[in-house]
C-alpha cells in the first residue's frame, strides 16, 4: 500500500464513523415525541448504533497508529 491509499482508507473510514453519528442524532431527536412504551426500543437501537460507531472508531484508530508506525 501507498501512504496515499492508507490515507484515503482512513478518511473513508472517518467518513462512515461521521455519517452513522449523523443517522444517531437524527433518531436522538425524535426521542421527545416517541411514545413511552416505545422508549426502550428506540433507546436500544440506539445503543446499538452507538456500540458500532465505537467499534468502528476503534478499528480507524488502530488503523491510524498502523500508518503513524509505517510512514511516521
């Protein structure tokens, strides 16, 4: 690989971790008007959501320290 390609992999990664955070707000905003007995539902699928965003920023974290050991 290329410092140009782990770079581009690595914003891209950015990218999905950016755009799940958007798709997580944009639910945490409908939380006022959701009915109470549907509350934990919605608050589970959230916590999923979140449980992701937190594997995928581990994952581009590593990724970012592999290319900081590779290319300094």
């Amino acid at each position: 690989m290329t410092i140009s390609s782990d770079i581009e992999e690595f914003r891209s990664m950015v990218s999905n971790i950016v755009d799940r955070l958007e798709e997580i707000n944009s639910l945490s905003r409908t939380i006022p008007e959701t009915e109470v007995n549907q509350l934990s539902r919605k608050f589970s699928g959230l916590m999923d959501n979140l449980a992701e965003v937190d594997r995928q920023l581990r994952s581009t974290t590593e990724m970012l320290e592999d290319i900081r050991s590779r290319w300094g």
